[in-house]
C-alpha cells in the first residue's frame, strides 16, 4: 500500500503551524532560542546540529541564519539569555531590602533553586567551560549582568559589617562562589557521586538537606 498521501497529509497538518511561526518574527526568534538551548545544552556545542534546532523550532536553516547569522552567534546569544535569565530573577530578590543575614540566605536558596529548575543553565556552563569560556568573553552583555549582581551582594556585606554581624574579611565575590559551587557541584555530579557513595542524590529528602547545607555553609563562612 503505498502511504504518500499520508505522508502529504502529516507535512501539510504541519505546514500552517511552520507558516504562522515564519510570518511573525518574534515567535519564530523565540522558537529557534528555546530550541537552540535545548539542543546545546544536550549536546554541546560541537554537537548540536543546526538541521536539528530548525526542526525542532519548526522552521527552515535560512531563517535561523537570517535572525542569528551563525551557528556560533545563535549559541552566544543562547548563553547571553541563559545568565540574563537567572541574572534578572536575582534582582527580582531585592536582597538589599532584608536583613543581612536573610539576604544571603535567600540568596543560597534561590541559587540552588533556581540550578534544579534550570538544568539546561548548568550544561551550558559545563560546555562553555570545556571551551574556556571562548564564546562568553565575547559578551559585554554579560558584564554588565555581572556587576550588578556583585555590587548589590557588596552592599549586603558591607551592612551586615556595620552591624558586627559579618567579618571584615567577607569577599563578595567569595560568597557567590560558595553558593554556587555547592550547588553546581553537587548537581553536575549526581549520577557519578550517587553511584560511587551509593545513595540517590536526588531524593527529595536528600536534596531538601543539602539546600539547608547550602544555607548554613555560606552564612558560617562569613558569619562572627
């Protein structure tokens, strides 16, 4: 039996969808990211496929190269909205606005939150890492991200000073490291540090213990 006029009937089932996305722009940018994160963040840089990201956003190569230019140039703009996404969540905290101590609280929380809700975030990190950073250096975007989280981090620190709560030697930078590292180590590790120590790492009740690791490491790292 030949099974042409089904396949006609798929492609053309498919066709006004793939249309719509084409005809209005920013849908078809939104789609093309969304589908280039995932297919970064599941199989690197080297091997994402440019053929892969436009079917899986329903378009077609030429427009992907029309709104991004490149390969390259899509996967820098994917990192840039990946940090711009957690970065803008992070001033949505207003830490300043707690006491001192509950701002880097709340700040451990959502890190480490934030990481298990985003596992795409941290296998972008990991490839770019693996290029030493080749495409994120290219970025004054990121920079800028950057500095606000630090500054707004060395305000906490300098308040929680004036109020002999923290030690003089607390680093802004230091402490963002702490929180990061717990989670991201612990996260990027799972299945090698489940198996090796022989317990599920990402059991609900472990997880919960290690968010409430997260908080009292960082806070006892500073604290008098």
């Amino acid at each position: 039996m030949n099974d042409s006029g089904g396949k006609r009937d798929k492609k053309q089932a498919r066709r006004p969808s793939t249309e719509r996305t084409q005809r209005d722009p920013e849908r078809t940018r939104a789609a093309i990211l969304e589908a280039a994160t995932r297919e970064f963040a599941e199989n690197g840089m080297g091997g994402a496929r440019v053929d892969a990201i436009a079917e899986r956003a329903g378009t077609n190569k030429r427009m992907l190269y029309h709104y991004f230019g490149d390969k390259e140039q899509l996967y820098l703009k994917v990192l840039e909205e990946a940090y711009v996404g957690i970065r803008t969540a992070e001033r949505a905290l207003h830490i300043g606005d707690r006491s001192p101590e509950e701002g880097i609280g709340e700040l451990a929380l959502f890190t480490w939150r934030y990481f298990l809700q985003h596992p795409e975030f941290l296998s972008l990190l990991g490839t770019e890492n693996l290029h030493r950073a080749r495409w994120l250096r290219q970025s004054v975007r990121l920079k800028e991200l950057h500095s606000h989280l630090i500054g707004e981090l060395s305000q906490v620190l300098e308040q929680g000073k004036k109020q002999g709560v923290f030690i003089e030697t607390a680093d802004p930078l230091h402490v963002y490291l702490t929180i990061a590292s717990l989670g991201y180590f612990y996260l990027s590790n799972q299945y090698t540090l489940s198996t090796i120590f022989g317990r599920d790492l990402v059991e609900p009740a472990n997880l919960n213990a290690w968010e409430r690791h997260i908080v009292h490491v960082t806070l006892a790292s500073i604290k008098r």
